[in-house]
C-alpha cells in the first residue's frame, strides 16, 4: 500500500469514502436529534456539552479516516473489507448516540470507536510496513490512535466526577497525534481531495439543516399554534443554511492546503477549525427543529434562550468560517470587519421575535458582499 501522488491529476473522492460519508449522516442526524430534544426540553447547556462531546466522537472518526484515505488509498480487497468494518463502527457509534444523551452512557459510543480505530490503526501498520519512508510517521500514528483508544475504554471505569478532566485530556491527546505524527514525515494526502472531502461533510451537515427546515414547512401547516412564525421559520431556516452554504464555498479550499513551506502550517488549524464549522452547521438545524417544536406545541412565542440555540451555532459558523477559510486568502480590510460585525449580529437575533428569519436575512447580506466583493477582485482558484 504505497503513498498515493500528492499532485495526481483529476482526484476525487471514491465511491466507497461516498459510502462512508452516506453511512455518518446516521451519527450526525442522531446527534442534531439528541442536541433538538435537549432544547426542547429546556436543557440546553447539558444538550450543547453532550452535542459536543459526541460530535467530536462523529467528527475525529471521520477526519482520522479522511486523511489517511486521501494518503493511502490501493482500492485492493483488504483495504475495502477494513474500510467496510469502520462503517460497520460509525453504525454502531450511531446506536449508542441516543444512550449518551438520555443517561449519559457512553459504552455503545466506546464500542463503536473501538471498532473504527482499531481498522485504522491495521490500516496505519499496513501503511507501514509498504512504505518505508514515511514508516516513521505511519507507526506514530499506529501507536498514538491505540493509545487514545485505550484511554476511552479506561473512562467507561472512572467516576462520573472525574470524566470532565480525563475527556479534556483525551481530547487534547487525540489532537496531538496528527501533529506528532506529521513531525516525523508528511504523509502524502491530496489537496483538491482533501478540500473536497470537507466540503462534502459539510454539505452533510447543512443537509440536516434543511431537513429542519421542511419539517417546520409541514408543521406550518398542520399545527394549529402559531402558523405564521412557523412560515417565517421555515424561511428563515432556508435562508440560513443557502447562506452558509454559499459563504463556505465562495472561496476555494485547496490553495490554503498547499504542500508549500508557507501554508504547510495552516493544514492543521484548516482541519481542526473545521470541528466548530461542522458542528454549529448541525447545532443550526437542531436549533430550528427545537425551535418549530416549541412554536408547535405552546401558546406563547419561544424565548430568547430558544431563538439563541439558532443564532448562537450560526455565528460561530460565519465567525470561524471567516477565520479559517477566508480570511487566509487576505482579499482586503472588509472583510475584517464585515464578517465579525454580521456574526455578532446575527448573535443579537436571538432576541428579535423572529430569529430565524432575522439571521438569514442578515447572512444572506454577508453572501451578497462577499459576492461583490469577489467580483471586483476574482478570486484564485
């Protein structure tokens, strides 16, 4: 299983990592639905902190996966087989979604982790053992996902007080594998396939957001409290996501994810930046599908706790989109400002009587300025 061609002509993603992609959306709808429920129920914060906590479970699986794919990828029968037991992990991560949520049990989560990582890291010794010049790198990675994954399974035998801090630690561990590993040797992942990669997942996540949004459409509908908010919630939740969806790929990915010594450095603050834009896109439509819950089942209009777990996601997902993903490209001082004044704002909506509608409208501007603003200076692509 040698590297693949960092500059092979034409890449793109294979029908199997669609697959693998095809098979998560089951672990990112479970987790929207857990985060829904929990604001519905008046548990937000408890609801965000679980949400993280197992969206980072969702998203490193997927990301670990991801890069190694793009660097190695024979297409043979073994790597298929091993590839098809890591989806078989992400559907049993899946299952154990709604248990960590309700109980906080996260022993069907661990299974499913146990089942991914374990193929990865065969998949990390293969690497290995046919590629000796990076063998280095390969079996710090081996090693560094077997030892993270043994600290989850050690967390299932801790107290409950002590799990803040092991999870931190384990958190920060998991992220230093990558970044220690890539010390001893860069493995030879594909630009173009890697910003393709992301954006899919991303186009996974807005997806979800746009299923809220038709739910709040049907229940417009058939709900007899409060029929017009629930339209202007439908629209505005449209509005969102097409804006976020038009802001995220305005600009190209790939040029920021060169092999050049000069943007070498941002690959990993691209890739780990792209956590909180995967998750607030999520949280956006978990925020609108609570948001229709409660416009559908009470008398009054939600309050500003509830219109915040729309706006508050989709701020951090302008704010970091603007941060990772355009403002590298340096294109001039606007940007500076328009994109941290539009995500506060947007923040701010949570208080207007119809947020939704308030912080699409409002992003929808951000798209239309950035647009203009390419025009006059196209971009590099």
């Amino acid at each position: 299983m040698p590297g693949r061609d960092p500059g092979e002509p034409h890449r793109t993603a294979t029908s199997l990592e669609l697959l693998f992609d095809l098979c998560f959306v089951i672990a990112v709808a479970r987790a929207s639905e857990g985060l829904s429920e929990a604001v519905a129920l008046g548990h937000a914060f408890t609801g965000f902190l679980s949400f993280a906590l197992v969206f980072f479970t969702v998203w490193w699986a997927w990301m670990n996966f991801t890069w190694f794919a793009s660097a190695y990828d024979p297409d043979d029968v073994p790597y298929r087989l091993t590839v098809l037991v890591q989806i078989t992990g992400s559907l049993v991560l899946a299952a154990g979604v709604p248990q960590a949520f309700e109980e906080g049990d996260l022993r069907v989560i661990t299974l499913g982790y146990i089942v991914l990582r374990t193929a990865l890291a065969a998949l990390w010794l293969r690497a290995a053992r046919s590629d000796p010049g990076r063998r280095g790198a390969a079996l710090r990675f081996a090693g560094g996902v077997t030892c993270c994954q043994l600290g989850w399974v050690v967390l299932l035998f801790v107290p409950e007080s002590a799990w803040l801090s092991l999870v931190l630690m384990l958190i920060v561990a998991e992220l230093a594998v990558p970044v220690w590993a890539e010390s001893a040797g860069s493995s030879p992942w594909h630009a173009h396939h890697i910003a393709e990669r992301y954006g899919l997942f991303v186009l996974i996540v807005l997806g979800e957001s746009v299923a809220a949004a038709a739910l709040a459409v049907r229940g417009a509908f058939s709900r007899p409290h409060h029929p017009g908010a629930l339209s202007l919630l439908a629209a505005g939740g449209l509005l969102l996501v097409f804006a976020m969806w038009w802001l995220y790929f305005a600009r190209p990915a790939h040029v920021l994810l060169g092999t050049t010594h000069r943007v070498r450095h941002r690959r990993f603050t691209w890739a780990y930046g792209h956590y909180l834009v995967l998750a607030s896109a999520a949280a956006v439509g978990a925020g609108l599908a609570a948001y229709a819950q409660l416009l559908s089942t009470e008398a009054e209009t939600p309050s500003a706790a509830a219109g915040a777990a729309i706006t508050l996601p989709a701020g951090i997902f302008l704010i970091t989109v603007w941060a990772i993903h355009v403002r590298p490209h340096r294109r001039g001082g606007f940007e500076r400002i328009v994109f941290p004044v539009v995500s506060v704002a947007v923040l701010a909506a949570a208080l207007s009587p119809a947020p939704a509608l308030v912080a699409g409208l409002l992003a929808a501007v951000l798209a239309g300025a950035v647009t203009v603003a390419d025009r006059t200076k196209p971009v590099r692509r």
